[in-house]
C-alpha cells in the first residue's frame, strides 16, 4: 500500500465515531417522523428552476440546476393536499466552502399543513430531544467544553431582542447599514445556545425569503432559526402563499443574482402557479451535518462526512 | 486580481499601498444571508493587525513581494547594510525591519530580503547560524547538574541560555527561529 493511501485509510478510520453517531442520528430522525404519521418523500435533486434567493448560488448541472433545498417541489406536493412530509436529501450551494460549510451538504426538511411557526418551533424542539435522547443526552450535551441544558422550554429571542441585547449596533442601523448579516455573525451568532438552545425568530420583513409576513407586524417576517452552541442549525417558517408577492420577491433575488453575474435560472412558474393552492403551512430545513457536528463536538464539518471536495 | 474567494490564510495582499499577509481566515455564512469572508491580516512593514469582513463582490491586489539573496556587510548607526552578490548593489534595513535577526548578524552571512515592489522591507536568515561565545563565566568543575543552564553572550552581543559547560571562545549553533541553543560545535 502506498504511504498516500495509507494517510488516506488512516483519517477515514479516525471518523469512525463520527460517522456511527451521524447514521443513528439520521436513523432517529427517520424513526420520530414515522411515528408522527408523516409520509417520507423524494423530489428530483437535478432541476430547472430553484427558487431565487438572494444570497444562495445555484450549481448548474447540463441545461438545468442542483437544488438549492427541495422547498419547490415538497411545497407542490402540499398544494396537492399531502399535509405531512419529510425529505432527507443533498443540497447544493455554488461557492459555500467552509469550517461549517459543504458545497454539498445533507438536509432534512419538513412540512406540516395548517401549521404555524410556533407550532413548528415546538416540533423541532421535541423532535430533537427525542433524537438526542434516543443517542444517550438525555439532559444536556457538551459543545466546546460547555455544557448545553437541552430541557425544555429552549430559548426563544426575537431578532430585535438579540440585536439589543448583543450587538452595539441596533437592528434597525445594521440593516440601514447594510451590516445585518455581518453582526449578527460577529456579534449574535456567537452568543446563542449557548446554555440552552436558542429559537432566534421574526426576522426583517427584507429578509423574508419564502416566509409570510406577520399580520401583527408587517415589519417582521414569520421566520425563524435554531442556534446550538453557537452553531445555526435550522430555519424555518410559516411559509407565504401569497403567489403575487412571491413572484416580485423571486424577481428581486434574480435581478441581484443577474448584478453578481450569477448563473440566471427561469422563474419557477409551476411553483408559481401552484402556491395559490398550498394551505396554510410551515415548513424548515435543518442541516444535518451540523446536527452531526453538535453530536460528535466537531469543530469541522469536514469531521463528520467520510469525504470533502479536497479529497476526492 | 483575486476576488474575495480566493482568500485563504498565507496569502499577500496590497491594501492602502501596504502588504498585508492574512494570518487568520474563515468563511461564514448565516444560512439566507450574505457570504462574509472574515480575514485577520498583518502589516508586513509595520507588523500591525487588523480584522475585517469582506463580502464576495470585494477585489483585492495581490502584493507584489519577493524574496533576494543577500549578504550582510556592516551596520552604520541604526542602519544595517546587505549587498546584493549579483548586481553588487547595496541596501538598507533599518533595526525594526530587521528585528530579532540582529541577535544573528554577522559579517558575511546570507540572508534572503524580502522585497515589496522591489523595496527592501524585511528579512529570513538560515535556520541555523554558529556564533562565537564572547563572554562566559568559568565553568565551576563539580557543577554537574545536568540541565543546568548559564547565560553566555555572543559576538553580536546576543545573550543566549546555553548548558553551563560551554566556555568562551567556542562556537555554538542557535536556530534562528526560536533563538535557541542546539548544540556545540567544533572547530
């Protein structure tokens, strides 16, 4: 055996742990989902049109695209009157290469008919803790030498509260500035789910993505995210079925994709067209091999898959 | 031109007519928002440090840097004098861009000058360097504590930490990286 093959044997060997922990986890997942009377579904992974987002790069793939996240066609599939889904299935994001990111990396995302955000906080939360306890946490888990309580009720902050609380600049400045994201990573981020886990929720009604509105408060948009340790886990969001407004978000995201010189992609006109019949809902995307991370106290992501771009 | 994405650690950047090495690099990403490229970076003349998040639409010119074989002629007030063995052409390094290297100059040796836009701005000697002891106490016969240590002082007035059997007039071995004693050497 050569002395490269040899290295190589050696760091897949030294992921053992990681990957046993990464497979009962997703094994758990699969399991409380079954139990909770939702249907396990797959949606194409190669595409034509992902939905537009400002700040996500779609792959191309031939003619068409890798998804992004499999929101468009699950959100079909709850239009066509299936009101509980899950889906654990790759993603891929163009340019997203980090400690803590993959350009192509695992999500489960999940939808519930007739379900707000709240409800669906509350599901995350009791999902997670009957996966983690499943693996042996049935109290508290260790990240980077602390100990995170995992009792419920998890912390719930909205993001002004954070903005106040952590950051020097207010909310309303960073977004003035064009600094909101910045912050929240510099200042925010680093604070949350720190003792406990952190829902981080009405974000600026700017940074809605697919997320409705709040009737109450037209400034904030229904959506969410979880924070472990730091680490953001999940967005979620009671999701906007209101076709127009979708459209004119859609077109502002390709129009900033078109200023990047981004790839364009076609607007989602089957999506488009189906929204109007999607019921009330919430729906979330978590990452698994974050949650993976969290379980094996990993401060790479490259720790917990067997292999990264750089080493195939 | 590099873009934002091309930014890893180790890499030498121009800024405000400076160059800059990134010393400290991660790329972050809130998952809907903006990619945010957060680099520390050096100052390579004045070794100051700043921090900054750079955005993906950020360009940034590389330093234009290189590196010269030289050898070290005399120092003339804070001024030390290296001449170039091919062109014979002389240049100066002032005491900070030197820095801890002075405590290894000696007359004749080689060193590699780092040059910014052809600007002499700092310096690398080889790894290891032989000086002489110029100043040591005797050795007190019977003090045979091994691992004992002594201060001795060599001929570029560097005061080094050395077994205590080592005595003046001999020539010892100092990595230049750490500043410390290896070993004795002969002749």
């Amino acid at each position: 055996m050569s002395s490269s093959q040899l290295d190589d044997n050696f760091l897949l060997a030294r992921k053992t742990q990681a990957l046993s922990l990464r497979a009962v986890l997703i094994q758990n997942i699969r399991q409380f989902f079954i139990q909770h009377h939702f249907l396990e579904i797959e949606t194409p992974l190669r595409i034509p049109s992902p939905a537009p987002e400002e700040h996500i790069e779609a792959i191309s793939s031939g003619d068409w695209f890798l998804q992004t996240s499999p929101e468009l066609c699950m959100k079909r599939l709850l239009a066509a009157g299936y009101p509980r889904i899950f889906q654990i299935s790759k993603c891929f994001r163009a340019a997203e290469r980090g400690s803590k990111h993959l350009p192509e990396f695992t999500m489960l995302e999940w939808y519930v008919a007739q379900f707000d955000y709240s409800q669906l906080m509350e599901q995350c939360e009791a999902m997670l803790i009957t996966a983690l306890k499943d693996m042996g946490h049935t109290q508290d888990i260790i990240r980077q030498n602390n100990k995170i309580n995992l009792a419920s009720p998890w912390e719930r902050i909205s993001v002004a509260d954070a903005f106040s609380k952590y950051a020097p600049t207010g909310l309303q400045e960073a977004l003035h500035q064009d600094r909101f994201d910045e912050i929240l990573v510099e200042y925010i981020e680093p604070r949350l789910g720190i003792d406990r886990p952190t829902f981080i929720y009405d974000y600026p009604a700017k940074l809605a993505a697919l997320a409705k509105i709040k009737k109450s408060d037209p400034n904030v948009a229904e959506r969410f995210e979880l924070y472990i340790g730091g680490l953001e886990l999940a967005n979620g969001f009671s999701e906007l079925t209101d076709a127009r407004e979708q459209r004119q978000r859609f077109e502002e995201a390709l129009e900033a994709h078109a200023a990047k010189n981004w790839a364009s992609y076609a607007m989602p006109e089957k999506f488009l067209a189906t929204l109007e019949h999607l019921p009330p809902c919430a729906g979330i995307a978590l990452g698994i091999d974050r949650l993976a991370m969290i379980l094996a106290n990993a401060d790479k992501i490259d720790d917990v898959v067997a292999f990264t771009p750089e080493t195939l | 031109m590099y873009t934002a994405s091309d930014l890893k650690k180790g890499l030498r950047l121009k800024i405000d007519n400076e160059p800059y090495i990134i010393t400290e690099f991660n790329f972050v990403k809130p998952g809907k928002g903006q990619a945010l490229y957060r680099s520390k970076l050096k100052n390579m003349i004045t070794g100051s440090q700043f921090e900054r998040s750079f955005r993906s639409v950020d360009t940034f010119e590389p330093a234009d840097l290189r590196e010269k074989k030289m050898q070290y002629l005399y120092k003339e007030g804070d001024k030390y004098c290296f001449m170039d063995n091919e062109s014979f052409e002389q240049i100066y390094l002032t005491e900070a861009q030197v820095g801890d290297s002075k405590n290894f100059l000696i007359d004749n040796i080689e060193a590699e000058i780092l040059l910014f836009e052809d600007r002499p701005i700092g310096i690398s000697l080889p790894n290891f360097v032989d000086l002489i002891v110029t100043e040591a106490e005797p050795w007190a016969k019977g003090d045979t504590v091994s691992g004992a240590t002594k201060p001795v002082k060599v001929q570029t007035g560097y005061t080094i930490q050395v077994p205590t059997f080592v005595g003046e007039g001999e020539k010892i071995r100092i990595d230049t990286r750490t500043g410390d004693y290896l070993t004795r050497v002969k002749g």
